[in-house]
C-alpha cells in the first residue's frame, strides 16, 4: 500500500496482520526519517553544521524513536488531524 493511506488505513495496517503492519511500520518510519532529515538540513536549524553523515544518524535515531512512540500511544489517536 501507498503512503497516501488515510488515518484509518493507517490505524487498520499499523495494528494489523503482521505483512500489512511491517509494511505500514516501514512507511512510517520512512516518512517521519525524511522529514526529519529535511528539517535538521534547513537552514533555520541549530544542527545544519554538522555532516550529512551525523545529520542522517540523527534522523535515523529520532525515527525510530517516533516510530516507537506512536506505536505505544496508537490507542489515544483521536483523528482529529492528519496521522502523519
């Protein structure tokens, strides 16, 4: 499936049969990591200094760890705003 799921296609793969949820997990984690990366590269950032190499660490770790996080608090998403 695409990332331009809806929030309830979302909710639905991310809790799901174990192939739609690794394939969901995988979008997401991949979606929050490019825009991650994007933000630490922008010009308004504290960390743009640093190498690519740190700042691709740097997305790396905090998608994983926003990845988890929204996996954790699945339960309270209200829908009121756009999943991602």
């Amino acid at each position: 499936m695409t990332s331009n799921r809806t929030n309830e296609q979302w909710l639905a793969d991310l809790t799901g049969e174990s192939d739609a949820q690794a394939d969901a997990l995988s979008a997401l984690r991949k979606r929050l990591h490019n825009s991650i990366l994007y933000y630490l590269g922008q010009e308004r950032s504290d960390l743009r200094s640093h190498s690519s190499r740190e700042l691709e660490r740097m997305a790396e770790d905090l998608s994983q760890d926003a990845t988890l996080r929204i996996m954790d608090n699945l339960s309270s998403f209200r829908g009121e705003s756009k999943f991602t």
